[in-house]
C-alpha cells in the first residue's frame, strides 16, 4: 500500500497513532503513546492523594447519613400529624378508584 491510500491520525484524547485505509476507512493499525515511567515518590504521592479522596468521600457520606436519619425522622413526624388530622376521612385505595 502507498501512503495516499491510508491517513495517519494522532488521537486527541489519548495521543494514540492511528492508521486508517482511505478506501474503506477500516482501522489498519494502532498504536498508543508510551507513558513515561513515575519514580517511586510520585507514585506514593498518587497513593497519599487517593487516600486523602476515599477520606474525604466517606466523611461526607457519613455526615449525610446522620443528617438522614433526623430528615426521615421529621417526615415521618409531619406524617403523622397529618394522619391525626385526617383520621376522621375514611381511606380511599387509588386503584379501586377505576
């Protein structure tokens, strides 16, 4: 094959090098960037970056679930005062309604 019958193509997400048939636009070949190799201390700083992350998440679902629990228990108090002041009204089912 001659080269003005394929594209050479640079992805630009990944920076992969693609190669592609100009007649039926198929995928001839890939190639994908080489990523340089971190030292030891960027990577144990990426670890202390995720651990800081996962902390920071579980904190905030936790906090949630406190405030949760005090929501759902006001609901259920305002539930109930509605059902004491309805409670002379008879319970209609909706889907006996039809």
């Amino acid at each position: 094959m001659t080269d003005n019958q394929r594209f050479t193509l640079i992805c630009p997400c990944c920076e992969s090098t693609l190669i592609i048939d100009a007649q039926t636009g198929a995928l001839i070949s890939h190639e994908e960037k080489t990523k340089p190799i971190a030292s030891f201390e960027e990577m144990a700083k990426g670890l202390e970056r995720q651990k800081q992350t996962r902390d920071q998440i579980f904190a905030q679902e936790l906090g949630s679930l406190k405030d949760r629990e005090r929501i759902l228990d006001e609901k259920f108090r305002e539930a109930m005062k509605r059902a004491e002041k309805d409670k002379d009204t008879p319970y209609r089912n909706p889907l006996d309604l039809d």
